[in-house]
C-alpha cells in the first residue's frame, strides 16, 4: 500500500509510522529548532494557531508526533501565494503532481533556461493574470521554482513578480508526489484550516488552553542583515512590538504561547519588560545554526530566542520519534 493511502485510511491510527515533511523549504523554516521547541509543546491544549506558517515545520512536527488528533489547526500567513499554493494542493493534489511532472523533467532536460523560462515566461504572468486564485499549474509552478530556487527564497521586485535566481542544486527532487500526497492529508485534515491574515486576526482569537506558535521574520542582528524581507511588504520594530503585544495578550487569556526570534537586543528588551514577565513570560536564549546569509560567514551557530509561557517539558514528553540520543537531548534542555 502506498504510505499516503495509509493517511486517507485512518489519520488516527497512523501513529508515527512515518513522518511528514514540509513540502517548500522556507526562509528561517524551523527544522533545525524542533528538538528545542518540542521541550515547550503543551501536553494538552485545546486548539492548535500557528500565525506565521511559512513552511509549517512545527506544524507538520506536531502531526507527525500525532498531536493534532481531534484537534482544530489554524494555520495562517500574510503570503497570498504560499497560502494559495497550500489550499491548491490540500483541494486537488492529483491536478498538481499532474501539472509539476513535465516541470521536472522539463528541468533535467533543459536546466537554468528553463527555470528563467518558466518563472518569467510562464509563472509571472499567469499569476498576475490569475489575481490571487491560485489554479494546480500556479501551485506546480510556485513549487517548482521552490525546489530549484536560491535557497527556497520568496522574493517579489518592485512590480510584484518573483525575482528568485536558480540556485546550486546538482539533483533536486522536484516531484515527489508520495510525499505531496502525504502534505495534502495532513493539511486536508477535517478540522485543519489555512488562512490567508496577519497575525494580529489570529493572535487576538487565542483563547485559555490553545497552543500558540509565533515565528515571525527575525529581526536582524545587524543593518546588513536583512531577515525581515521574507515578502515585499517586510517586518519591521514596530510590527515586532504590535507582535509582543499581541502575545502578551494572548498569554494573558491564558493561551499557551511559544515565540521563537532572533537574539537581537531590542527583541529581548521588550520580552523582558515588566508586562510580559507579568503575563508569565520568560526568555531563553538557545544555540541555533542559521542558513539563510548567503554570506557563508554568517552562517555559523547564533543564538535564537524562544519567548514562552510554557515550562519546559521533561524528556518523557518528548514526541516518541526523536533520532537524538537521550544525553544530547539532556545537554540541550539544560542550555535551553
Ligand atoms: C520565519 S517565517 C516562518 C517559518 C516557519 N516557522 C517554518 O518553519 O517554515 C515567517 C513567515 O511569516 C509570514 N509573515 C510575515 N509577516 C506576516 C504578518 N504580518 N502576518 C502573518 N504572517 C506574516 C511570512 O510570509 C513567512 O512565511
């Protein structure tokens, strides 16, 4: 049987057989940070928000670890196109893997001049055309130049068309369609919803006992760094601070609430303030690699913010499917 008719099956006894991976790889995707967040899940919660969804890897963390059973998901992001691209596949997966197959062969046979072919010739002007609808070919076509992109960038110029360059990969796995199945079961689950909002709408609708996780575009280290420019739009200090209040309002309702951000100084000082340790608050300051400068340089390991309410969990806790050894995980609750 093939694995993604095990999910159509029965979700509810699918239980860690295997494991979903996001589908796009995503400026400051949280891969790398879940043995870190995972110490933070709550061991119950009511619903499960996740306003700034990106790639989801939490999100997908969380259904592999069986998490979601029986619980509403509200994922939501400002990215129309990405958004779009996810409720595509959810809806009609087989029209997708169907439209993004020539693509990848098209790409093996033709390389960068079929990828600049189909992002200007095809992708920009069908989705200008398409005004927000996103139709399986756009959903194929955003997929493709994810997979072959620099880096997995979403950049938009000036005139709103998406400028990302090809990037370095010798191989790409480009059409996967077991595991675009797999990603249109987990997002295609009854009580799942993706949405299309700023994190305000959603933060301001998280209630006592609902499980919160904030991973807003970081705000950078340095005036060269510029992680805030993950659409044209950006994320700037004061929609950091409209963030913490947000939170703290949430935290207040009594919302389970994890943030993750960078460890630049202003972020920890409004964390640290007097309104957000009232709320039960606490800032933790845990090692973390970076990947996305593409100045090798400062790729090396950072140190990142988590910003939570929630204790940290033991390791029995942990979701059952871990690969680290119980003594690396030790050493990192203790870091964390
Ligand atoms: C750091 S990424 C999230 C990465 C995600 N956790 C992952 O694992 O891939 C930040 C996301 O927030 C979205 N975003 C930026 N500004 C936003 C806003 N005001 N409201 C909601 N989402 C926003 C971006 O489109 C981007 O997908």
């Amino acid at each position: 049987m093939r694995r993604s008719a095990l999910i159509r099956v029965d979700p509810t006894t699918w239980n860690n057989h295997f494991r979903v991976r996001p589908l796009l790889k995503w400026a400051g995707g949280k891969r790398q940070l879940l043995p870190v967040l995972r110490q933070y899940y709550p061991d119950s919660f009511r619903r499960y928000i996740e306003p700034f969804f990106g790639s989801g890897a939490v999100f997908f963390d969380l259904y592999n670890g069986s998490r979601l059973t029986d619980r509403h998901a509200r994922l939501i992001d400002n990215n129309p196109d990405l958004v779009g691209c996810y409720r595509t596949l959810r809806d009609a997966p087989e029209a997708v893997i169907a439209a993004l197959e020539p693509l990848a062969e098209g790409h093996r046979a033709g390389g960068a001049q079929f990828f600049y072919d189909v992002r200007d010739s095809r992708f920009n002007p069908a989705r200008a055309a398409a005004r927000g609808i996103y139709t399986p070919e756009l959903a194929a076509m955003l997929i493709y130049l994810n997979r072959t992109g620099f880096n997995g960038l979403f950049r938009l110029n000036r005139r709103g068309e998406f400028n990302v360059p090809m990037g370095r990969y010798k191989n790409p796995r480009i059409c996967d369609a077991d595991h675009l199945r797999d990603v249109a079961g987990a997002l295609g689950g009854a009580r799942i919803s993706i949405e299309r909002g700023s994190f305000e709408q959603s933060l301001a609708d998280a209630a006592w006992g609902d499980f919160v996780y904030c991973d807003p575009p970081y705000a950078p280290l340095s005036r060269t760094a510029c992680f805030a420019q993950y659409t044209a739009g950006g994320f700037n200090m004061a929609d950091q601070q409209r963030l913490q209040q947000a939170v703290v309002a949430a935290a207040e309702r009594g919302a389970i609430v994890v943030v993750s951000n960078s460890s630049a100084r202003e972020i920890e000082e409004i964390y640290r303030s007097a309104e957000a340790r009232r709320a039960g608050l606490r800032v933790r300051r845990v090692p973390a690699r970076r990947a996305i400068n593409s100045r090798a340089s400062l790729r090396g390991p950072v140190d990142e913010l988590i910003i939570t309410n929630a204790p940290a969990a033991k390791l029995t806790m942990l979701p059952p499917r871990t690969r680290m050894a119980p003594a690396r995980l030790r050493v990192r609750e203790k870091r964390a």
